[in-house]
C-alpha cells in the first residue's frame, strides 16, 4: 500500500519517467499528481486532482523495478504489431 503523499516515478508512454505524488492506492490502479497540484491542493485545502496509473508502471523513488510485477508499456514495444485476419 503506497501512502498518499509519497513520492513516486510514473512510467510513462514512450518509455520516460516522471516524479509524482501519491494521491490515492486503489489496488491495480495508482492515482498520481505533478508536484504542482499536490502542494496547490495543500494549501487551498483540498484533495488533489490526479490521474491513474496501473500499478506495474509505478516505481518507487528509491527503486528501479515495478512496485508489482506484471506487463506493462515498455515489455510489449518490440512485439511486432498483428495485422487483421492474422
């Protein structure tokens, strides 16, 4: 269970990588903001407005796998790409 508030690096698409916050572990799915938003949504009292994240493309700060195994983005774009009616 991540805690709201922790600092976090986002996979992104395309392969780069993003530091984000905490804003809620809903199991499969982490939801994320910019550090912007977190520290905004401080100070005017508020809940962060985040986005959502599988939980394979979050990586902890301190580490450099997958909080969780499983596939993501990055492990499927040298797969050749099938066509229809393959």
């Amino acid at each position: 269970m991540l805690l709201k508030g922790k600092v976090v690096t986002a996979l992104l698409f395309g392969g780069s990588r993003a530091k984000r916050r905490v804003v809620a572990d809903k199991g499969e799915t982490v939801v994320v903001c910019a550090e912007e938003e977190y520290q905004l949504a401080l100070r005017e009292g508020r809940e962060p407005s985040g986005i959502g994240f599988p939980r394979v493309d979050i990586v902890d700060a301190g580490d450099t796998k997958p909080m969780r195994k499983g596939p993501s983005a990055e492990d499927h774009r040298d797969e050749p790409k099938s066509r229809a009616g393959d």
